[in-house]
C-alpha cells in the first residue's frame, strides 16, 4: 500500500506552518531555532516527495534532501554556538535581551 503524494504535502505543510508560527511567536532564542529546524525540515520532505513523484528513478530529490540536511547541521551547529555565548554575556537567550548587546 502506497501513500498518496498528497499527504506527504499536508504534513509538509503543517510542519512548515508550525515553523513559521513558533519562529514569529517564541521568545527564547532556542525555540526560534526548532521552528526555523521544522521549517527546513518541511522543505526536505517536498525535496524528497517531488523527486519521486517527478522522477521515480532518479536521485536528484535525495541529494537536495542531504545536501540540505548537512546545511542544516551546520546552521545549527552555528546557532548553539552562538546561543551559549550570549548566554555566557547576559545569562540569558531570551530574543528581547539580545538587543542589550549593542554596543
């Protein structure tokens, strides 16, 4: 029994929403980073779902998903750096005291 491209859609989509919602409502520093993980991540199942229902025998849609998923790791890799140093400054990753950093 195969899965209609359809629902992989849906859930894409759901889980690009969710991103775009908890980027733009959250607070913490570390919340705003799952959503913009969720968002890439939706991103990474149309990638994959295009590709087989476009070109069945190709990989093409595969090597955007990794070449996507190694970005990702990387930004994220960035992102907790980044976080733990502001940490370090003001002992907090709320988004509103970032902007005590100003010079």
């Amino acid at each position: 029994m195969e899965i209609d491209v359809f629902y992989y859609l849906i859930l894409s989509t759901v889980m690009m929403f969710a991103g775009i919602y908890g980027f733009f409502t959250r607070r913490n520093l570390l919340a705003t980073l799952i959503s913009v993980e969720l968002m890439l991540n939706a991103t990474n199942i149309n990638f994959a779902v295009f590709n087989r229902y476009f070109y069945p025998g190709a990989l093409e849609g595969h090597f955007f998903t990794l070449f996507g998923i190694a970005i990702s790791a990387a930004e994220t890799a960035v992102a907790i750096a980044i976080m733990i140093n502001v940490y370090r400054n003001i002992r907090n990753i709320q988004t509103d005291d970032v902007s005590d950093l100003k010079g």
